[in-house]
C-alpha cells in the first residue's frame, strides 16, 4: 500500500455540529450589527469529524480582505464572504496550526498595530534618524 | 530566560512584538481551554508571570511521558511555555550526571521552597523500596523528600496518577500512585498513556498564568482537560445513536467509520481531551484512526478485560450486575456482552480441543 489515501475508510462522517455552529455564527452577526460585543469561536473546542472544519470554512466562503501576519509563524486572518466573519488561523514556525478561530467582529484585534510596538517602533525610528 | 526576568520581558528580549504575544496568549488560552474571551487576562497574567522551578521526577516509568511531551511538534506555543520554566532537575534530559545532578536537585530544592513545582512521572514500589532507586536513594524516599517543600505535584501518566501499569495485577513491585503516599500537597493528575501533550504544557501554563492550582475532577484532574469523556466528544457519536456499529475492523461498518463500542471502544468510560485536541499535531485519535479508545487515563485500565471486549463484557462481573445493567437500560451493552462472552466460551472450548 503506497499511501495512505488507499485505505479504504470512509471519512465523510457528520456530528450534526457544522449547522448549529452556522447558526451560533448567524446570531452573533446579529448581535454585532445591533452594536452589541463580538463573538470569537474557537473551533479546537467543538468536535468536529474529519473533513468539518473544511466543510464550514467552505461554507463560509471567501471575502475581500484576507490577511498574511507575521507573528511567531504565519497567521491567515481571512475575512469571509460574510462581512464581520473572519476565520483566524494561528501556525507555529513549522507550518502546524496551533489554533483556529472564528471571530465575529469589526475588525480582529490582531489586526491593529499594538500600543506596545508603536511604543518600541517610535524608539527605533528616533534611533535611525540620530545616526 | 533568566529567573528574575519576567515572561513579558523574556518575549520582548526575543524580538516578539506585542502582536506575537497577543497570537502566543490566544493559543495558550485555547490550550488552557479557557474561552478566547479570556485572552486579555492570560496576556496580563503571562506578561508578568516569572519562571517557576520545576523538578521532574521519573520513577517506575518507560519514558513514554516525557517522550510525549519532548517528541511533540516543536510549536512555539509549547516551546515557549517550556522555556518558561526552569526545569531544574529532570535525570533523562538534563547534562549533569551522578552527584552534581543530586546536589542540583538538592540546591533547587533548597533555593524555591515552598514554591517549586513537582512533577513526578512513574509509580512507586512500596513493596520493596529496592525495585527503583536513583542516586542509591529509594523511590519513595525522595518523593516524601521533595514533596515536603514544594508548592504543589503534577503527577505525569497514569503510573504517577493511579499506579498505571507497574500496578496492574499481580503488581509484583507493590507500585502504587503519587497520592497514595503523599496527602498534606495538592496533587494534580495528569493521567493517559502516555498523556497528550499539550495537557501537560496545558497544566503548566495554567500555573504560569495564574499561579494556583486549575480546577479538578473527582479523580484529581484538571477538569478543563478531562471534564468531559471521549464518547461526548467523539465525531463517532451520531453512529453510536443510530445504533450502527462495526462488528470486526474490516466489516461494512468499519469501512463506513461506524461506532467501535463493540469493538471494545471504551469512550463511554474514559474522560480525556484526545476528541478535540488529539495527537500528531493535532491530526488525529485513535478512534479517527479506526482503533477503540483503550481507556488509558482511567485508574485501572489495565485491568478491566479485554481491550476488545465492550465495556459491559470486560466490567460488569456477575450475573446480577449484568441484569442490573439490562434494567437500567444498557441492553444494547447487555447484549454485546453476551455475545463477547460466548466468544469467549467458543475461545475457551476451541482451545480445549
């Protein structure tokens, strides 16, 4: 047998957890639109069945905005075809997702430049001009 | 990282800007299975928190736990969490060998008493102390020894939780768990065989983050982790409901990734995180990759029957706890019970013949 794919089992199973998700996301876009908090999902907490994960992303499809951070390994912030529902996914430096999240909101907080590297950044910059 | 530097500090000094901390507190509080609106606390905790000692202790064990927690993908999350503490004394990872490595340990303890944390990895023989000895000093000894001052145990594997293994019948060393000896520390169980990963660096993150010990099931163990078992938490459930079960590994059933409660699957019984966090970097568990849940952070694992046989055949024992069983409406487990008991018989008479 020369790969894994040849063995014959059947991967395409449903907890029944992908629609109610769906919704748990729907209501919270509401709640978003009616100027109430945002809403994160983190989806390492929810059991999903192999190929689920890939089901919902598929889903919620793809939007405008999409978003490569470069942050202790790569970081996708993907905006979906839903405005104000972004996917997060987190990477560690050897390309393995260490977390993944669904964040209801504006805009994700990861995205903003931090007060503390404006802070250091400020430093830097009076730094190169001195020299 | 220097003792007196905080992690805050640690992770400026290593060029990660405040961004990288933030992704670092999000998967660190996805770990904790914290919920993600916790984020900004873990961030003010874990900016602030400093390096705790850590003294390993390994005793009758094979290893498998620290191979667990070593051989695990190098993810910053966790590497960073490891290089958090200082691991002061930990006899297969650390250089020092002989007396300097006891006369570490000895400092180490000395140095953060009252505060260090002990994690002790392997059960302990109390039948005869000279089953497992390090440095001439018996296993039992040098747990009450660095129990006496530390903050508080994580017992590492199910041989340090519940004896594991070493205890199972006929228990030839008298191996026992780390509570069994010491009852005046808190003691956190992290059991499995070995134990996944990142519930290790889990529970040391929680102690990073908010110094205190994280909230525990009715066996010790921290109940984010093993608050709830595999059966709930398993993609397989929907099948268990429906009652579509595979009979042998290579049935219809199988094939179709059906539920493996006949197959001696021990889900039902067993509460560990492997559903959602699972192994390999997060790529699968044994139930996903088509084998039954063998019950390994359970106390006793070992010996509760075939890991092949349904729950109901390898644990209820008697007849009347077996009508017990039907009457509280387990007829479903009743009757694979029955059915791997006449397996068995069939077994028994074949080999007679």
């Amino acid at each position: 047998m020369s790969s894994l794919d040849t063995i014959p089992v059947t991967t395409e199973v449903a907890t029944g957890n992908v629609e109610p998700l769906l919704h748990e996301i729907r209501h919270a876009l509401k709640r978003l639109a009616e100027g109430k908090e945002g809403t994160v999902i983190d989806l390492k907490r929810l059991p999903l069945a192999p190929g689920e994960e890939e089901r919902i992303a598929a889903t919620l499809g793809t939007g405008e905005v999409r978003a490569d951070v470069d942050a202790l390994g790569p970081t996708l912030i993907q905006e979906t075809s839903y405005p104000g529902v972004w996917l997060i996914t987190h990477k560690n430096a050897d390309e393995v997702v260490v977390a993944r999240f669904i964040e209801v909101t504006y805009i994700p907080e990861l995205l903003r430049s931090q007060q503390a590297d404006i802070d250091a950044g400020i430093n830097r910059l009076e730094n190169e001009l001195k020299n | 990282m220097r003792k007196d530097q905080n992690l805050g500090e640690y992770l400026r000094m290593q060029g990660v800007s405040r961004r990288g901390f933030l992704k670092f507190c999000s998967a660190t509080a996805s770990l904790m299975a914290l919920p993600p609106s916790a984020v900004s606390q873990v961030a003010e905790a874990l900016a602030t928190a400093r390096r705790p000692s850590v003294i390993w202790m390994s005793f009758q064990e094979c290893t498998g736990c620290t191979e667990s927690l070593t051989r695990s993908h190098a993810p910053t999350v966790e590497s960073l969490i490891f290089d958090a503490i200082s691991l002061d004394y930990h006899h297969t990872l650390q250089a020092a060998a002989g007396h300097g490595a006891e006369a570490a340990r000895e400092a180490a303890m000395e140095e953060n008493k009252g505060e260090y944390i002990l994690v002790v990895d392997g059960s302990i023989p109390n039948g005869n102390n000279g089953y497992s000895t390090i440095a001439g000093i018996s296993n039992h000894d040098m747990l009450i020894e660095a129990a006496e001052n530390c903050f508080a145990i994580v017992a590492v594997g199910t041989c340090a939780a519940f004896g594991g293994l070493p205890n199972a019948n006929p228990n030839p060393t008298g191996a026992v768990s780390v509570s069994e000896i010491i009852k005046d520390k808190p003691i956190i169980n992290v059991s499995g065989c070995p134990p996944i990963p990142v519930v290790i660096t889990g529970v040391l993150a929680h102690f990073l983050t908010f110094g205190t010990i994280p909230e525990l099931d009715a066996l010790g163990r921290p109940a984010a982790f093993f608050g709830q078992n595999i059966h709930d938490r398993c993609y397989r459930r929907p099948f268990y409901e429906r009652g579509q079960f595979a009979d042998t590994f290579d049935d219809e059933g199988a094939r179709k990734g059906w539920c493996l409660y006949k197959l001696g699957c021990k889900g039902p019984t067993t509460y560990n995180a492997c559903a959602t966090l699972k192994w390999n970097q997060g790529t699968s568990f044994p139930i996903q990759s088509g084998h039954g849940c063998i019950g390994c952070s359970e106390p006793n694992f070992w010996d509760k029957g075939g890991f092949y046989d349904p729950i109901s055949a390898g644990q209820w024992g008697s007849r009347d706890a077996l009508l017990g069983a039907a009457a509280a409406g387990a007829a479903l487990g009743v009757g694979s019970a029955l059915a791997a008991r006449a397996r068995k018989k069939k077994a028994q008479a074949a080999e007679e013949i």
